[in-house]
C-alpha cells in the first residue's frame, strides 16, 4: 500500500511535488501504445478499434478485470464480423475455426482469452498485467491478419498494376 504523506507547510514544496509525482506515477501510469496499423485500418470495424483503444487504456489503467473482459469483447465482435451465427463464444470461435478463418493455434489463444474475460466475470479471477499485455499483443496480431493485411496486399497490387 502507497502511504503518501501530505504537506500542510508551505516551505516544504518540493516535498509535495515529489509525493504527487509518487502518486502520478502510481496511479496514473502512461499509457500502453496503440498499433498505429489498426487505428489508421479503414477495414477494421470502427467498434472493434473502440473496444481495442478502451481495452489498451483499462491496462494502463491497471483495471486489469475489465481489461480481461474487454479482451473477450473484441473477440466476440470479431466473431460477429465474420457472422459466426452460433450463441455462445465457444461456438462462434468454433465456427471460424471451421471455416478457415483462424488458424488451430489462433484458435487455441481465442479461447484462453475468452477463458481469462469469462474469469474475470463469473469467477472475480483478476489475470497479471503481464498476461494481459500479451493477450492484446496478440489480438494486435490477429486484427492486422485478418483486417490489415489484405488491405495492404490490396494497395500493393493496385499500386504495381497502375505502373502497367
């Protein structure tokens, strides 16, 4: 626990800066960089950059509960993207599992992450801060695959075409 002792005496200034800076940097803690990739996508799904930069803030904010339930979103609306018709998570990464749209280990780190938002909501079972970096590492990793990636393969055949 953080004991910040508060100055009343105003000659002792320095002192109070130096336990705000303590606080600041305690409770404030800078924020984890966003992927300038999926904020500058126009293929990526306006509500999933929404739910990635308030997952990424959540972390930094070390809310690391809701940061493990905002990974479990994503992937839920992932999974809507691609119209995953079935009820519950499981099955809707089942299902683009199926239809080839995630790969066997892709699908094995979706359900370890759905696993860690289920936890933290039924369970009050709060992941590490380290664990939860890389899940969004990895669903950084997943959004430019399947969002990023065909769109600069787009722009890169366009841009070889034009010189014809």
């Amino acid at each position: 626990m953080l004991n910040i002792r508060l100055n009343k005496n105003p000659n002792n200034y320095n002192d109070e800066l130096i336990e705000t800076q303590v606080y600041q940097d305690n409770y404030f803690p800078e924020h984890l960089k966003t992927n300038p990739k999926i904020l500058d996508s126009t293929t990526i799904p306006k509500i999933i950059k929404e739910l990635y930069t308030e997952t990424l803030s959540l972390v930094s904010k070390k809310m690391f509960r809701f940061a493990a339930l905002g990974l479990r979103i994503i992937i839920e609306e992932i999974s809507k993207h691609f119209g995953a018709k079935k009820f519950n998570l499981q099955n809707k990464i089942d299902e683009l599992h199926k239809e080839n749209k995630i790969s066997d280990s892709e699908k094995n780190v979706l359900e370890t992450l759905k696993n860690f938002g289920d936890d933290a909501a039924h369970n009050n079972i709060i992941q590490p801060e380290l664990i939860l970096r890389s899940g969004i590492e990895i669903v950084e990793s997943l959004l430019i695959k399947i969002f990023v990636f065909d769109e600069q393969k787009e722009n890169l055949l366009n841009s070889v075409t034009k010189k014809d």
